[in-house]
C-alpha cells in the first residue's frame, strides 16, 4: 500500500502563497478591509454577510493561518485584528513589477503622441 504525505500548510512553506490564497476570496478580503478599522468580533465581522458564524469561522482560520490576520484575548471577548506584515510582502512582490509596466505604459504614450503629432500634421496639409 502506497502512503502519501500530506502537503505542507503553505504558509509554513510559502507564506506568500498563503497570502495569495487567502486574499482570493472576495469575503476574506471584505474581512480584511474591516479589520483596517479596527479590531472587532466574529459576531460584528459576521453582521454584512449571508452565513453561520461557523462559515465566517473558516475564513478567519484562512486569514490566521496565513498571518494576516490575530485573536485576542479579553475576558471572554475574542477580538480580531488585522496583520498587514505579510500585505506589506505582496506590496513588495507586485513592486517588481510595477517597473516593467510602467516602461511599457511610458512606450505607449509616446507612440500615441507620435500618432497624434502625424495626424495634427496630415490636417495642417489638407488646410493649407
């Protein structure tokens, strides 16, 4: 009988991978845009969205597995709060290739400059 290994959590190997995964879910992301306002409970991350407490449960464990997210602990307040270290290395990650468009984008707008000046040009002649 052939025994598989489980793969590795990503974010032990990965953590940008986590990351990425986690953030491509559009409810993890709203979890996320909240918690930039602050901490807040389950129950208050749960209000906005048509699912159990269990459902938002899971997205949280996503959201702490992948560092982006750390539960506190007051009394018997459980408090959420976001984690934006590992945002801070998918800023870094997409800065890499911020470079390459905007070279492309600096390209474009001069081409389109030269076709804008060779058509002012083509209407200069046919007025004169």
């Amino acid at each position: 009988m052939v025994k598989y290994a489980a793969p590795a959590h990503p974010a032990a190997s990965d953590p940008l991978s986590a990351t990425f995964a986690a953030l491509a879910d559009p409810t993890r992301r709203a979890i996320l845009a909240r918690l930039a306002s602050g901490e807040t409970t389950v129950t208050e991350l749960a209000r906005p969205f048509e699912m159990s407490l269990p459902a938002v449960s899971r997205h949280l464990k996503v959201l702490r597995q992948a560092g982006l997210i750390e539960r506190g602990r007051n009394a018997q307040w459980r408090p959420c709060r976001l984690k934006a270290e590992p945002l801070k290395e998918v800023d870094d990650w997409v800065e890499r290739y911020r470079t390459f468009w905007e070279e492309r984008f600096d390209r474009l707008e001069g081409y389109l400059k030269e076709l804008q000046q060779e058509e002012q040009e083509q209407n200069d002649d046919l007025g004169k």
